[in-house]
C-alpha cells in the first residue's frame, strides 16, 4: 500500500505522539489497518468535525481563561492539526485565549503550567555553542524565528524565561492567521538573566536566576545566535519580539539591512495603527496632512508608529520636518520637547520646541491633537477629564488605547465612547466587548499586530525575500486600511472582522512580496499568479489522508 510521504516512516505509537500526524480517534480504518493503531485506539472512529465540536465544548466549559490556555496548549502538543482548526474555525473566540491578554497570564504563571518543552530555551551557558542547539530542533524547513529575552513581555515588564508564552503564542498565529506551517515555525527564548527579583528567589522559576546580562556579554550572544541562524536555518526570518527598548532598537539597527529580520513591537504595531489610522480618516471625512497626534508612551510601540506615519505623510508630500511636527509625544518624564537632556535617541526627531507640560491633560489642551495614541503600558491614564477634552476639541475624536494586555489599556471601550458621548473612533490592543450607549451599539476594533505580522511572514516566505523593508509594513497597513468595510466602520469597527484574517494575510503577503520583487530583495521569480502561490503556500489543517 502506498503511504503519505509526510508520514516520513512513522507508525504506531510514534506517529500517535507526532502532533503534527496525529488525527487522535479519526484515523480511518484503513489506517489503523496499515499503520500498526489497531487497538492503540478506541475503536469508534470519528471525523475531525466531531473532534472539533467536542473540544470546542470541553473549552467553553473551562471556568477560567487560563485554563482554557493550558487546556488549548495540551491539545497543540498533541494534535497540531486539530488545535489548528479550532483556532483558524474560532479565530474571535480563541485569539484572546492564545495570545493577548491570556498569554500575559499564562507567562506570568509559566513556572506553573510549564509541562513539556515548545521552542528551543537558549541560555548564557550555551554560549559557544549556539548553533549545536539550533541544530536538537527536530525541524529542518525552518522559516520563521520569534526571539525574545522575555525583558518587556507586553505591559508587564520583565518575566525571564517565563517569557517562552510570547513567542510560542505569536507564532501560533502565524499559522492560524497565515497558514504557516508549524514545523516551519521556531520559538525561541534567549535566558540572558532576568532582574525580575520575585523570580530570581523563586526556586521553581524556568530560567538561569541571574541579573541580566548587558552591553557586550549581551550583544556577543545575540551575535552568536544570528550567526547560528543563517548557518543552520539560511531560509528564516528573526522576529525580534518583546525585548526592552533599549536593545530592542539597537538590534534592529544593527540587523535590518544585514539580515532577513524586523521587530514587530516596532513595526507591526506602526503598520496596524497607520491601518486604524487611515480607516478613522474615512469616517472623518479627513486627511492624514491634517491630523496631530499625541502619543502617550515613547517607546517602540509609539516611535514606531510615528516614525510609519511619518513614512506616509512623505508619501502624501508633505516634508519629513513638517510630518515630524504631527506627532507629538508623552512620556513618563512630561511632553517630549526639544530643551529635555533625558532623551534617548529614539525619541530625539520628535522633540519639537514647545514649553514643558504639566500633565497629559496639559498637553492634550495646549497641542489640541485630533489623535490620541495610548502605547505605554499604564493603565487607567485616559481620564475622563482627558477623553472629554479630546471631545471638545474634535467632533470624533480618535483614541487609541493600544497597551496589553486588557488589565493595561489607557482606558476601557466603555469608557471611551461614555465620555465622548459616543463620538470617539475607538481601538484597543486586547479586544474589549461591543457596547451599547443610547440605543446604537459599537463595535470596539482590536488594534493589534496580528492583523500585521502573519501576513508580513508569509510574503516574506513566498517571495524569499533577503531582507524585510519599512515599505512592506506601510504596504501591509494600506492593504488592511482597504480591506475594511463600509458595514464594519457602521459599527465604529476600523478593523477587519478578525473572521476574515486569512483573506487579509493572504492579501499583505501578496503587497510584501510585490515590494520584494520589485525592488531585487530576491533571487526568486515572480510566479505570474502571486496570490494563487500565496494561497498555495498556506497550510491547511484539515487532515491529510495517510493511505
Ligand atoms: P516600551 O517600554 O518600549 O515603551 C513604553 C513607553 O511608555 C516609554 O516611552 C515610557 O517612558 C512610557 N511610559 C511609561 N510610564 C508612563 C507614564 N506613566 N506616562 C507616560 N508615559 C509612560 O514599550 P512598548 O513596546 O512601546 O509597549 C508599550 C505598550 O504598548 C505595552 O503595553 C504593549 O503591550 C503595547 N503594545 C501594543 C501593541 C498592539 O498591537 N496593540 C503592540 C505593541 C505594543
């Protein structure tokens, strides 16, 4: 009998304890027969519809989110296949489940709910030795890499090792948002030390209980594992995920024309905010040359962001001084303004000439922006003073309370639309439920990268390109912008329905990989049907027949 090749030799026991193979108690009679699962099973032979209906109820029945989670991870390490259907059939329901906010939770407790290793754990002791580790991967075809130090995991600061849950979630959705293949997907988390004290003393935390390494011993490493990367798995790209700003930066300066890498705390956020932004400026009726923003948070969220939008105003002709003038910024020190000593690099373009502000209030009611931007992790500091400020200067103000998780958003969606009276064009980085306000109910849309970063991967993937360029992410963030429907923004929605995020990847990868190839960032082709490849490429989980 002719077998699947993707079975690769496998049977028995082994291929039930694959779960990228594993079909659970739908593997057919005739596979049970040719095999060897005779009466490793229980004899009942169900489709993956009835598995899917099964553990969709076993989810909902889960009293709490976390675990839901755990419960969610338990079936990926056992049916890849399956997890990956629920996920991509039940995309709004399990996204908060397996990524924000609940994996903000899952990392803050992973010591707990650690139970078998996803992703390789590379710490200072490998040093020297980086590319031996690499090499225990079990996959060869490797494509996507999400590192983190796991120093700033989302709002929530510096969790270690624990931060393992960012980029096994992340690239969760690269397959279920992009159709990635999981065994082209690597999670990675570097153990350079953590100065979370609690985890240091605590003797059961995952990692190496040491204060962080810094400056060289730092880079030296991080060099190491580029290196090791391009020798062991030449195809892959790096994302750069949830390390502290500093080096977060850095890494992507030092990186970005030398590698295939990008940083999606910077970047993606940037692309799926300028999406939100230009969806907001269809329902204002308005022009992005006409905005001011005022960011709170001058970190990578929010100098990403501002360095895209930016980007677009140049596109629009408006000169890059000028466009700089737009954005204005707050952090924890006041207003960003050109006689501060204190600034870091970063932030320095954006510093304009302006007196100091007292307060955030302060500066929402001397820069009158039409735009606020909440990306600095600090709950809570949208006051109603300050929305309602905002809507007495604009008919619909445009507030954007972007920290994650949930627990860390600049305010909630009810309050957004409360204090405006309904006017506000609102987003939020974890979703918040719709919300009725005198009869009319609206939809809060989820202003988060994973609109962004799968569909980057995946045309990054198809068109092999050699390096990942700002003109990908302000062509993905147009792309999204056009994808939104007149009937989502009638309900305040400036997002896609997240039901739809399979057309949408499907759609950037096709805009990344057009910029690949035109501007020679391959070596490869351009097949005369880009989106056909496209869809091609993306995996399926439906199960593949063995026999
Ligand atoms: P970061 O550490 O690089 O930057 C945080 C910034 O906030 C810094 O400039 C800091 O000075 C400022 N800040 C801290 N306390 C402040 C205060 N009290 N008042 C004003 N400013 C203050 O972090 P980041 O990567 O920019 O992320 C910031 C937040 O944005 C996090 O909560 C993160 O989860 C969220 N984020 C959301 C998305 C999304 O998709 N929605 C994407 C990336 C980041």
């Amino acid at each position: 009998m002719k077998l699947n090749p993707l079975l690769n030799g496998k049977r028995g026991a082994d291929l039930l304890h694959d779960p990228l193979l594993n079909k659970g108690t739908a593997f057919t009679e005739a596979e049970r027969d040719a095999l060897g699962l005779r009466g490793l099973l229980p004899p009942h032979v169900a489709t993956q519809d009835q598995q899917l209906a099964k553990i969709l109820e076993t989810v909902r029945r889960k009293p709490t989110d976390l675990e839901k989670y755990i419960y969610l991870i338990s079936l990926q390490e056992r049916n890849e296949n399956l997890f990956y259907r629920l996920i991509t059939d039940h995309v709004t329901e399990m996204m908060p489940l397996i990524y924000t906010p609940t994996v903000g939770l899952a990392c803050q407790r992973y010591a707990l709910i650690f139970r078998r290793p996803r992703g390789l754990f590379i710490s200072l002791k490998d040093r020297g030795s980086v590319k031996q580790v690499l090499q225990n991967w079990p996959h060869r075809d490797v494509r996507m890499i999400v590192v983190t130090d796991g120093e700033r995991i989302l709002g929530l600061g510096d969790l270690g090792a624990n931060g393992m849950g960012i980029p096994v979630g992340k690239l969760s959705l690269y397959t279920a948002c992009a159709g990635v293949a999981p065994n082209q997907c690597l999670p990675v988390l570097l153990d350079v030390g953590t100065d979370n004290e609690a985890f240091r003393a605590d003797p059961d935390y995952i990692g190496t209980s040491r204060p962080r390494a810094r400056g060289p011993e730092f880079d030296a490493f991080v060099a190491e594992f580029v290196a090791a990367v391009q020798e062991t798995f030449p195809s892959a790209c790096i994302q750069f995920e949830d390390f502290g700003n500093a080096n977060a930066f850095r890494l992507l300066r030092e990186y970005r024309e030398k590698i295939c890498t990008f940083n999606d705390d910077i970047q993606g956020t940037a692309a799926v905010t300028l999406a939100g932004v230009y969806s907001a400026l269809r329902l204002t009726k308005d022009k992005l040359a006409n905005q001011r923003f005022l960011f709170l948070g001058a970190g990578e969220a929010g100098i990403g962001i501002g360095e895209l939008i930016v980007e677009a105003l140049k596109a629009e002709g408006v000169t890059e001084a000028a466009a700089r003038r737009q954005c204005w910024y707050v952090d924890s020190k006041g207003l960003v303004v050109s006689s501060r000593t204190d600034l870091a690099a970063h932030k320095q373009l954006f510093a304009h000439d302006h007196a100091p502000a007292a307060s955030l209030l302060a500066a929402v009611e001397s820069l009158r922006p039409t735009m606020l931007i909440g990306v600095s992790g600090m709950p809570g500091t949208f006051t109603e003073p300050i929305v309602r400020t905002m809507a007495k200067l604009n008919r619909a103000p445009v507030i954007f309370a972007l920290s994650n998780p949930t627990s860390k958003a600049e305010c909630t969606a009810e309050q957004a639309y409360t204090w405006s009276d309904g006017r506000a064009i609102f987003a939020s980085g974890s979703p918040f439920p719709d919300f009725t306000l005198n009869g009319r109910t609206y939809k809060p849309g989820q202003g988060n990268n994973s609109y962004i970063f799968p569909g980057v991967g995946l045309g990054v993937i198809v068109s092999q390109s050699r390096r990942v360029t700002d003109e990908m992410f302000f062509v993905a963030a147009k792309t999204l912008a056009t994808l939104v429907t007149d009937a989502d923004l009638s309900t305040g929605r400036i997002f896609p329905e997240l039901q739809r995020i399979r057309e949408v990847s499907a759609a950037i990868a096709v805009g990344v990989a057009e910029v690949a190839f035109k501007r020679g960032l391959t070596d490869t082709l351009k097949p005369t049907d880009l989106l056909g490849r496209v869809r091609a490429q993306m995996y399926d989980p439906h199960y593949a027949s063995y026999v």
